[in-house]
C-alpha cells in the first residue's frame, strides 16, 4: 500500500499577508485607493480628548448604552476596549514587520498562561496611565476602581503558568523572539477553574476571535501504513474537530513591539452531527456537538500531578495539532523549502504537556509532506526545545499505550517507530520511551528529550537533578551539552513597578535615571548598594512597605471584616497547596508559636516580636490532604485569632482565591516569605523572587532558587534552614526501615501534634490523616527539619529586632535581584537556545 | 403549610435608567463632567468621510487587519460593525425615550424570527446606501459583493417566522408599539438547521450581547402547595439554567425609531457541576454544563408537527421564563401597583409554541407577588392575545401530562386549578384543557385560548374556521367577540423597495411621490390604476419584470451552471416542503405537461407557451414524503431538461437550500406563482402577497389570504381552482368509504401517476409511496382537483398570450396589495388589540 496522500487543505487566513513590491521594489497598496485608505486610518489615540472620546464611543457603540446606564464595569469594558484598539495599532505594525522581514520566530508551547489582570500592565507598557486616569476621571470614575473590575485571566495552575506569562512581557520588551506565543487554553473557559460566572468572560476585550483561521484535527480513526520502509501512513475516519484561533495580545513595555499568545478553541467541525439531524434526532445532534465543545472547556485545576484521563490527552493533542498546524502554515507562507524548517522556526515545550507536538511534526513532515524519517527526524530535532519542571516522580506524564491506539493510532505508530529508527540502536534502546507494565504507558519527559534539541531545568540545583537523578541515561547517550540550566526569572514590569509603584518610585529617585531604564536592565538596581546606608533613604524604604502592608491591611479588613495590625511583622506563605511545599511545616509552626505565647506571662510577652501570618494558595479539588490543611490553617486562625491572651502578639489569615491579583497586594506588604519545601522538590520556585525584588526577607530550604537568590544576595540576608537534598534520600529509607517515634526527634513538633489531635482547634480528630502523614512515612520529612525551621523563625525574630539592619537587609535583597528579570531568563533562551534576535521597530 | 416566600432575585440591569430630574423638572446628568461627556458622545456618522473613516476603523481595530489582508467578506464585517454603530445611536435614543415617557408596551413573543439578511435592510432604513456604496467603492469593494457575504439569519421555519420578521419592521417605521420585542431562539445556533459553518455566526455583528441581563430558570424540581386554597406553592430544587439576553435592533423605515429583538441564550448557572468538579470528576462536570448549553443549541427544523419532546419543551419554557422575568423586571422599574400590569404590557403569542408564559405568568403572581388566584387571572387573562396560525390536526401542540409533571411541576399544578377555578364552572368543564387517553396531554391552543383576552386568525377564512371548526365550545363559551381575524402582512420595505429596486423606481416615478410616502402608505399603490392603459408605462413595468428574470436566470446560471431561457414564462413554487401544500400536484403537472409536449409534432409545439418552472423549499430532515417529493422534482427536472424534443417549451429547476435571500431574487422575477394548498388547510400564506406586490399573478386555491388577494385584485386576475373548503370534509369521507379509483376520477391524473410508476424519471419503484398517498386515501384530495387544476394552467397560458393584457393584470395586482402591508397588519393589532400609541422620537 503506498496510499493516497493526505492533503492539509491549506486554510486561506486573513492574517500574515503581507505587501508586494513592484519592479521598483516599491510595496503596491493592496487594494482600493491608497488616498481614501490613508487618509481614513487611525494611529495610536492617545492625547486626553482623543483618549475620552474613544472611551465615550466605545459606551455608545460597543456597549450600546447610554451614559445613564454606566457603572464601573462598563466603565472598565469601554476603557479596556478602547485601549485595546491602541494596543491592535501596535500589534498590526508589529506583525506586519515580522511578515515583512521573516525572521527566524520562537514558539512557546504551554498549556497553561497564569496571565493575570491586563488593563493596567497594556496602559503601563503603553505608557497611557495618565491620560486615562484623567479622562476616567472626568467622566466621573476613578482609575483604581476601574481597575478591579477586572476579572484575573487565571488559565493556569501556578508557578508553571506565570512563568510563561513573565516570559510574554519579556519577550516583547526585548522586541524579541519577534514570535507568535502560541497558548493552549482558552480563556473562557479556563477560568471556570473557580468562577462561577463563565458567562461574564464572553466578552473579553482582550481576546480577539479570528474566525477565519480553523484547523482541522483528528481522533480515533485508523492509520494504515504505506508499503514498508517509508514510516508513512494515513490515517483517516474518526472523529473531526475544528480548532479556532483567538488571538492575545502582548504588549512589550517602552516599545511599540506588541506580541501575539494564540489561543485556540475547539468546536464541532459541522453544526451538528448530521447524520442524527436527518433522522430527526435532534437530540442526539446537539449531543454530539457538544462533545466537541468539550475539548476546551475545562482547565485540569490539578498542579503537579499527572491525569491519565482521556479529555486531558485530547486536549494536549488538539493544542498541539492545532498550533502545529499554524506554525506549518506560516511557514509554506515564506516559500522556503521544507529543509529549513528549523532555520525558521524554534519551538520551545514549557514542561511534557505539549510533548506530542514532536510526534505531530512527524506525522506532517512524513505523510503530508512526503520526507523520508531520518530526514523528518532531522528537521524535529533541531526545532524543539525542551523545558522540564519537575522532578516530582507523581508529576512526570505517563499515557497508557492502549488509550494512545485508540485516541490517536497514528502518533502510537510513530512513537514505536522512534523507539526503533535512531543510529545507535543498542544503546537508544535504553533510553526507554515505553515502560514496561499492564498497561504499559509512554513516558512523555523521555520521548521529550529525545525529540528535542536541547533540554533544561529551571534553576541550576534542579537542572543538577534532572541530569543526575531524571535522566543519567540520556545524558550518558546524548553528552552534557544537550543538558542546559535556565533559571527562571520574573517581570519587573508587573512585579515592581505594577505591583508596587512607591517602591519604584523610589527607587527611579535613588538611582537617578528613568524608570525606562532600570526596569529593562534589572541589574541597574545594584546601584541601590550605593545608598545602603543614608538614614533617609532607609526611612523612605521602610516608609513605602509599612504604606503597603497598610494596604494589605485595608483589603483584609474590606474582604474578611477582620482587623490587620500593619505594625507587626508580616509573614507570608502563598503558592499551591501541595505536602511538597510544606504548608503544613508552617501552620505547625505557628501552632508553636501560639502555644509558647500561650504559656508565658503578660509581662514575658511583652518582648515578644508581634506578627501576622498569612496563606493564600489552592488545592486541587481532588488533593485531600491538601484540603485538609487548608481547614486546619482557618480553624487555627479562628482559635488564635479570638484567643485574648495572644492575638494581639500572633494572628493569622487565610486569604481565599489565590491568584496573581492577590499575589500583586500581599507580594509588597511582606517583610518574610516561606519557600519551604523539601529540599530537592521545587524547582525553582517564581515568588521567592518576587518577594525579594519588593524587599521582603527569605525563609526557606536550600532548594530550587533559593540557593541562587542566596548567592546573589548574600547567605546572611536569607534565612535557611533544614536538610540538604543529597540527606533526604537516605532519611527515607530510615523512615521506612528503622522507623523513630516523633516523640524522639522533635518533642516540639510531637507537642504541636499532639496538641492538634487534643481538639483544641476542633475537628473531632479530622486532621488525623494529616498528622499521620508525619507520624508515618513522613516523606516530606517535616521530623527532621522541624526544629531547625523554629530556630530560623527565632533568628529572623532577633534580626527584624534591629529595625535598622533589617531595613538594609530589604534594601540589599532588592538591590541584588538584577539576576532575575525574565528579560535575562528569556535572553537566554534566544541566545544558547533558540538562535533568534531581536527586531527593532 | 404557608411556606417561605420565594423571592426572585431582580438582578441589576444595565439597560433601561432614565435621567432624574431635579426639583425644577430639568433631567439631571447622571454621572462625570456632562460637558466632557457631551464633547466626546458621537451621532450618526452619515457623511462620506465619516463613513470611510468608520469603516477603516473597523477593519483596524474591530476585525485587527491590515488593508492587506481584508476581503469581500472582511469589507462585510466592517461595514456591519459600522452600520451597527448607526443603528445603535439611533436605538439608544429610542430605548431612552421609552423609558422617560413609559407608554404600554407590546411584546411579540415567538419561537421563531425568520430575519434573512440585515445590512442591505438597515442601510435602506437608514437612508445611506449610497453612501455606503461609494465609500466601499474608493476601498476598492463593490457593495453588491459585500452584501452576498452575509449570512441570513434563519431563525425561523417558514412563514410564521418571517410574518414575525415582517411585524418587527413595521412596528418600528409605525413608531409602534413602543415595544422591546422578545424573541426566542438564539441566533448563534439555529443557522445550524442548515449550516455546516455555526461559529461564522459567533461574530454576528447584529447581536448584541447584554452579559449583565440573566434570569434564572427552574426546571424539574418540587412544588410544595401552600395552605389549601391561596392557590400558592413554593417550587424549588431540580435543575437552574441560566438565561443570557442578546439584543437586536431593528430600525424602523424613515425615522429614527429602532427598536429591540431580544434573544435569549441558555448557560450553566455555574461555570460547572461543582461538585463534580471538587469530587475530580473533570469530565463530569463538563458534561453538565453542556446539559444546559444545550437548550438553546437547536431549532426544530420541524413546520406544522407537533414534536412532543423533552428538548423542545424545555426550549418553550426557557424562553418563555426568560421573557417574562424580563417584563416583569421592566414593569417594576415603574414602580405601579402590580394590578396595573395589563395597563403597561400586552404580550402577543404568535401561535402556541409560547403559551407556557400565560402558566408563568400565574405563577409569578401567585407564589412571588402573593395575589389571590381571582386577581390573578384577572391580570393574566388581560395581558395576552393569541394568533393562531394553523388548524391542521398534527400542527396542533400537545404535551403529555407526566412529562409536564416532571420538567415543570408547579406549572402542571396552575393547569389543573386553572381547569377548576373560573367563575362558571360547569360551562368551563367543556373547554377541556387536558385531553383523556394514555398518556393525558395538555392542549396548548385551549389553555391559549383560556388564558388570553382574544384570540385571532391570520385570514377571514381561517379566522372563521378556527370559529366554527376548532374552537365552537369556546365560541360558545365566550361569545364572538373574543374571536377576530387580522390577516397577514408583510413589509413591503424588503420585499419590494429592496428586492426589485427597479420595480420601486418605476413606481415612485409613476405615482410623482417620495418612496418614503408609498412605502408607509401602501394603499398609496392604488394610484398605479391611472397608468393602466399607458402604453409607455406598460412597456417600462414589463422590462423590469424582463429584468428581473434575466438577474434569476444568471443566479441560476453561476448556482448550478444551468442555462434559463429569460423570454420563457416563470412559474414558481416556493415554500416548506408539505404535503398539504401541495407541491406534488405541482410537480405531476409540469409531468403531465411533458408528456404532452413530448406527444406532439415539432409543428404544433411552436404553438406552445414556453414555460421555466421553479421550485425551491426545506422539508424537515424526518418528512419520509416531503423528501421523497424533493426527490422527484429534481429526477424529474433531470429527465426533461435533458430532452432535446421539449426543452426549449418546459424546464424545471430544483434550487436548493430556500432561504429569505434566495425568495427576494425569485419573487420579483415571477410570471406566475402557485399557492395550490388544499383548501382550508393553508391558514393564510405570505408569499403570496409577495409575489402579487411584486406584480406575478397568483395561481391558487380558494383557500387562506388568496381569498382576500383576489377580493381586492379582482377574481379576474388570479387563476382558482380546484374544489372550495366545505366539499373537503365530504371528499374525505368518501375516499374512505366509497373509494373510487384515480383512473375513473381523473385519468390524465392516472396517466401522470403510471408514468411516474414505469420508472422514467429512475427510481426503481422508489416513489411508489408518496404516489400511493395519493391513490390510497388522497387526503389531500389531489384527485379531485388535478383536472381543474390543468385548466387553471391552460387559462394562464392563454392570457399569457396577450402580452399587454398580462402586464396590465399585471400593474393591477400590484396596484391593488395595499391592504396586504404589515403596517396595516400591525396596526390591527395595536388598535383593537393591544391598545398601544405610536411614540415620536
Ligand atoms: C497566582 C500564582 N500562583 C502561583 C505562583 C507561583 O508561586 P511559587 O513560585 O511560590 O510556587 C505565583 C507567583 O507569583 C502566582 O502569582
Ligand atoms: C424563507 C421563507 N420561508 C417561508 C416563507 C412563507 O412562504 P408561504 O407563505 O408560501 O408559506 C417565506 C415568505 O417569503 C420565506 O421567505
């Protein structure tokens, strides 16, 4: 059988045209009169009236209201609206330029974009702030109240997500990978996570639908293979879906450079199955249209933990495929053979989720495009780039081989004949893409490097781990140089001057040069040494966090009616709840602390360093243990929280509904952060960093990006604590072969639990799973790190003692962040891995 | 028991405020600078400049393009997005002066709006086709190419929704009846009747989404009665879907009145299933959320058939619930005593699909306004009126009772104590409302009946028989006076200023009056009378006929690549596919008209008329016949349209997919055209009039609004036939108990029906059922009326032969359709109905 060929019909877009040019090397303008066209074209609105008519227009227009029916959401849909066809100016140039020079673009492939809140960054990066301040406010709206109405894009998980979204801000600021960021969420529906409005999203400004622009994908069916020796096939029947891109976007601060994130969306390839329409089922019909609609309307709220679920496979392949399929149609656009696909294109997969793009690309380059494997193998292996995140053995992706067949029979054909084409034969036969079991299951982080250029970790201990823990094999077959390490890095837009804009102020006061500047070259913020100690400056320092945990205190108070005392040391702990994480070391902690207090007298507290505790962090909604903890941290914060004798010394808060927004106020107010998770388990970590540019002091492990954020800032100013990842190895084998009560390695710890399973905090022993999972196995190892967290919790009690040094402590940690801008992280990548540079406009 | 109160929450709406006014009466500014405000509110943008502008605007921001990358259907969008700009200045400023004059309201409740294409319409509407044509024209567009790229909006089965589409427009050029209409499908899906392509429509720039308008809606659940005998109970529990409005504006013809379609979307009340969704069942909760997305997801493809589904009951009640939980909402804005609701509203039932909202209503006022059931009904029972459009037996709607029980218990409550309550209960026992049997069924039209202040037919002859045959006991019960006739209309705006712009010239020439006087004056027409002997004005009046032909010929041409001869006569058929309306009698005498052709010598066919037959029409997907009928016509066509001996004398064309666009380019080139229902079944027709004003003679039965036609247009202009309605009955009865054979009734008819049989037009004994339908039982007596349905032909052909006497016949229907104008239609209604005064803007 050689088989027919699989034609891609090649849908006509309406995007990425772009001029010809006549003999003179003139562009032509395309259609009608160029003088009509001209003189109709609108630029950038941005002078005060130009600013307010637009706004008013869109009222009128758009919202088709009358000023009478305006409230501040509609105030926030006509400014966002109207800053959007700013931001689309941009975004036209932008584009068009990349049409017109066709560089080599980077793609970043990630199921999941924690974006956050938009109006405010598009006016900052625009540069309008002001203007629409002042036109909001003659129009009879404050600018701050406008702002909230936004509902947080929170199509993400954590950690994972944000950094892709930092990554967004970077890459436009840098007018670099000049790319199309292709996101496999749709936003509309991702939020449903925790929204009980999905409706309201229908409208969001910041979404532009391209209707034109539709891929077909395909499930089930059958893949018959052609004659033997070509690898190809053709797989045909099945199911067919349409994927439709909605466009984001992504506008760099300081330039016109405005980006593109594509979301795709699925729909049902025709209205109806009309099979059942025509025998006057309609029941059915809608049945089956629904089904389709179903792809993309459910983020997996599950963080660190793999599915194994058949929708989230068709998810990951109907993101991949579709994008796949736009890369690809790009591409035929520049005319250039297929053999220098990957002079043209670099795809980098942010974690395993979009790993089946690199068996989609085969499937293209082998049965449509007709190229032999070694050549197809060729192309795929110097166009993707692989980032791992984990090493968490529960969060490596693994899909069953009997599901693969029957979801997708083509690429489990593929997967096989990888395991079999490559050169060295007998030694990739190690390097098992399959593990062996019923049923036996692909193993997504090893197909992953094996089709990817290079490979990294997210910090250098992690990236440490992947090559001597994850994957010696591979690094034994591949050599060193394909393993790399990128340390994550964050946004300096949105989390400094955004987030906390006295801070930056004061800052574009210190060092004397234009905001402009120093927040595209963090590393400009050494400068801050310089003022270290001029008493003014520290009193301005201390002033602007006091204002923000002032803040702080304001939002708790509107939000849960409770009071917040700002003069007490703000200690905060958010990120998701997960055991590795160790929220459950820090809410034993406060137990602690709370039974110390108890116990001594009015007159011993009185020396006590007053302090407020706050959480703020997700479980997934089917993580017990992780719902465990969050119900113990609020029914310890309602007994210490009454308690007369010691509320005044320690309280402690739950904030509900984590997401970027919240992290924007409680980020700043900070004057300790935990990032406590057993040593060897977190990656990196993004919020460490976040804390330390706004100042806030570390508590952490001697893990993920502490360690970096340590050297960079100085062990003294970073208060560690517990045991050494190459420890943790060998102290579970000693939990699990010679077991010790806790009563003998921590009596302080035994105490707290022991105190918890009295009732004293309720539950009618509730927690008792919880505390066995310390009492027994203890994987995360809380009995041994217990008592060394309590002492780092008294030595940061004795340092925040000297308010002086502490202040200088905050004032260094900023000043030493430079390191962490995601602009540096993303230059990396363009640099030593994508081979792209930047565009200027 | 008297049970909680069951509070509706009135959610907050963003429509419908008005200006305070301060103690001087003047109205004060709601909110802001009013000059900052007013400087920067925009008007109609009419002006070429203006218009270029707005439309490249648009191209830039709304649809994010480069005028490289625009096309024919890109410039649609553009033009839309702009136009609607118009519209909605306009529609704010009509909705404004509603709510500051608060008059009554009329609302048209209807599953179905048979809209077609909008943008031709609202620019004729608006006066700015020319200027539209010349902006497109200098961007280098053609507005005709621009048009076609619209979609027509196909919400509707057949002629009770287009009689819908009809009444919007005239109510708003009438200024009248100040009224938000409500309609009841949702745009988005019920394209996909016929579509392949459900989400073109996602970006329909004619609906405006109005995300902060909701309702809630209960379906299955409990009803818990009251104590005995308030009538009251709680309902609770079951499943709550939610409601979403989506506006259309609908601009009248000359003035600045535009008023409102509201449409309603069904979502999930939260994003999901949530405890699916906390339980980990992902894939669960997704399904559930569909559940409800379903509801509004399909139109029953389905014209005169009752359908007895769950889906589509929920669908009535869906839409129903959401409606009056809207007027409900706009009525207690007034604030008025509740016993003036009737005052402020009267609600139009366009046939029964709606008349669940007479249950709603009740219930709303027994169990959330607390009045006594006396009161009550008093409010109901002045509230509604109710059009019938049908007196067939399988059109009319009924819902078994256990099936209401279970989807809406309460409502099944109402419906029994309705049955019990009234005045006169003896005498109401008759009107039976339940009908015996397994399983007891609810029917729809008596409790419409009941439940409204009058009742009406859509033609004198109908109107009589909905009297004497379907509802006497009524009659008898509620004297005559409940019972009127207001025949159907239609606007003559787009069906024929806008389908035959020549025709509309020609008049406006003749007559020496602004289009803008006729056309909201139809009667005006009359004037063409003067003219009848002008032999200019004859030739004029029969070149735009000629025109008109020669636009269809060339539509079919690039259609189906099929030559039509301009210079034949043009007999034409087109409406749903149903055996009452008698296509079958059509398509066997084109047959027999072929065989006789086919019979004759080459000489004595030059004798013959030349004749092109057209038919076009839908039949729903389950109609075993109407399908078989399709079937037939197009193998027929297949047949003699290949037949070199009679081709140049008989054609036939089959054009597929029927729609409002495809009647506005056949009905203007009509000859002729054939409304051949068997008598008494086709309540009143529309196209009808369509193609009388558009001056093609009518050939008919005595039977609906052909009756009035030919009342006005003189019997001498249109061709009856066939037998009246009172001989029906008795044919029937005789088909079944002293048959006869066709042979012996009509042998030509025999001979057409043996013809079919030998298999010359193929099908191997396929159509032998629907032929049987006529030799076994003839309920539609096609028997009967073939013979003088072949004179009726013969007498056209003749007349046909003196060409200025057909153009004068002609000129004389056209001039005599003013009584057919849906304004007149509408201000039946709104005089002698709903009690409702023209507002000037
Ligand atoms: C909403 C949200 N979730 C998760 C994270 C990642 O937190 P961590 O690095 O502590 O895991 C962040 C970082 O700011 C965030 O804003
Ligand atoms: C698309 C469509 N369907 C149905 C009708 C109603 O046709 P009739 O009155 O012949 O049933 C019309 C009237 O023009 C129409 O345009």
């Amino acid at each position: 059988l050689t088989g027919p060929r699989a034609k891609r019909r090649h849908v006509r877009s309406l995007t990425g045209d772009f001029p010809e040019v006549d003999e003179k090397g003139q562009e032509k303008w395309p259609k009608g009169d160029e003088k009509s066209w001209k003189a109709a074209m609108r630029d950038l609105h941005t002078d005060l009236p130009e600013v307010t008519r637009s706004i008013v227009n869109h009222v009128q227009t758009s919202l088709a209201r009358a000023p009478y029916n305006i409230d501040d959401f509609g105030a926030y849909q006509a400014a966002a609206l109207s800053v959007r066809d700013n931001l689309i100016v941009n975004w036209n140039a932008t584009q068009l330029e990349y049409s017109r020079k066709s560089p080599k673009r980077a793609y970043y492939l990630s199921l999941e974009f924690l974006m956050g809140r938009t109006l405010s960054n598009a006016l900052l990066n625009l540069g309008l702030l002001d203007n629409y301040s002042s036109s909001l406010s003659s129009l009879g709206f404050s600018l701050e109240d406008v702002l909230v109405q936004e509902r947080d894009a929170a199509l993400g998980n954590g950690g994972l997500g944000r950094l892709a979204a930092c990554y967004l801000d970077s890459s436009a600021t840098q007018e670099l990978p000049y790319g199309i960021f292709q996101q496999l969420i749709k936003a509309d529906d991702g939020s449903q996570l925790e929204a009980p409005d999905p409706w309201l999203d229908h409208q969001n400004p910041w979404e532009l639908p391209r209707l034109d622009i539709t891929y077909e994908v395909r499930f089930y069916g059958n893949a018959q293979r052609w004659s033997e020796g070509t690898g190809r096939a053709t797989w045909s029947g099945g199911q067919e879906v349409l994927a439709v891109a909605y466009d984001v976007m992504i506008p760099g601060y300081g330039t016109k450079c405005t980006n593109n994130l594509r979301l795709w969306e699925s729909k049902p390839k025709r209205g109806f199955d009309l099979q059942s329409f025509n025998a006057g089922n309609y029941e059915r019909a809608v049945e089956s249209s629904n089904s389709a609609a179903a792809i993309t309307s459910v983020l997996y709220p599950n963080d660190h933990t793999s599915f194994g679920k058949e929708l989230r496979l068709k998810q990951q392949y109907f993101w991949t495929a579709a994008s796949l399929a736009d890369i690809m149609r790009r591409f035929k656009h520049l005319e250039k053979p297929i053999s220098e696909f990957a002079d043209y294109n670099a795809i980098q997969l942010n974690d395993t989720h979009p790993t089946l793009s690199i068996v989609e690309l085969m499937r293209i380059l082998l049965d449509e495009e007709e190229l032999t494997w070694d050549n197809a193998w060729t192309i795929v292996t110097n166009t993707f780039f692989f980032t791992n995140h984990t090493v968490l053995p529960e969060a490596l992706e693994k899909w069953p081989v009997p599901l693969m067949e029957h979801l997708l029979p083509r690429h489990m054909q593929i997967i096989f004949d990888i395991k079999k084409f490559p050169g060295d034969r007998e030694k990739f036969s190690r390097l098992s893409l399959i593990e062996e079991g019923f049923p036996k299951q692909v193993r997504m982080a090893n197909l992953a490097v094996v089709g990817s250029k290079k490979v990294n970790g997210v910090a250098e201990l992690h990236s440490d781990l992947v090559k001597k823990n994850l994957l010696p094999d591979f690094v034994d077959f591949y050599g060193k140089s394909k393993f790399g390490n990128v340390t994550n890095g964050i946004t300096p837009r949105r989390w400094l001057d955004q987030c906390n804009p006295s801070l930056s102020a004061l800052i574009t006061d210190t060092l004397k040069l234009d905001r402009n500047v120093w927040l595209k070259d963090l590393y400009k913020l050494e400068g801050l040494v310089a003022h270290l100690d001029d008493p003014q400056f520290q009193a301005r320092w201390a002033a602007v966090k006091h204002q923000n945990k002032e803040r702080l205190a304001l939002f708790v108070e509107r939000q849960l009616g409770l009071k917040v005392n700002a003069d007490a040391m703000f200690d905060v702990q958010i990120k998701r709840l997960h055991e590795y994480k160790r929220q459950t070391l820090n809410i034993l902690g406060v137990i602690h602390r709370y039974l110390l207090i108890k116990n001594k007298t009015p007159e011993e507290r009185k020396k006590i360093v007053k302090k407020v505790v706050f959480f703020a962090g997700k479980a997934a909604p089917g993580y017990y243990i992780a719902k465990l903890t969050i119900r113990l941290i609020v029914n310890v914060a309602r007994v210490i929280n009454a308690d007369p004798d010691t509320s005044q010394y320690l309280s402690l808060f739950f904030l509900p509904d984590y997401s970027v927004s919240l992290a924007e106020i409680l980020i700043p107010a900070s004057d300790i952060s935990q990032h406590i998770s057993t040593a060897g388990t977190e990656a990196s970590g993004t919020s460490n960093m976040k804390f330390c540019l706004n100042g806030g002091l570390l508590v952490g492990t001697v893990d993920g990006a502490n360690i970096e954020i340590a050297e960079e800032v100085g062990e003294d100013n970073v208060f560690f604590f517990g045991h050494l990842t190459p420890d943790v190895e060998d102290l579970r084998y000693q939990h699990t072969y010679h077991p010790v009560p806790v009563e003998q390695k921590s009596p302080a710890l035994a105490h707290v639990l022991n105190a918890v399973s009295s009732g004293i905090f309720g539950g009618d022993g509730v927690y008792e799973p919880l505390l066995n999972t310390i009492r027994q196995g203890d994987f995360y190892i809380l009995t041994e790190d217990f008592d060394s967290y309590i002492r780092a919790l008294e030595m940061v009690d004795e340092a925040y003692a000297d308010r002086t040094e502490w202040t200088k402590k905050s004032i260094r940690t900023t000043a030493k962040m430079g390191k962490f801008s995601s602009d540096r992280a993303i230059q990396d990548y363009a640099q030593e891995y994508w081979n792209v540079e930047s565009i200027k406009l």
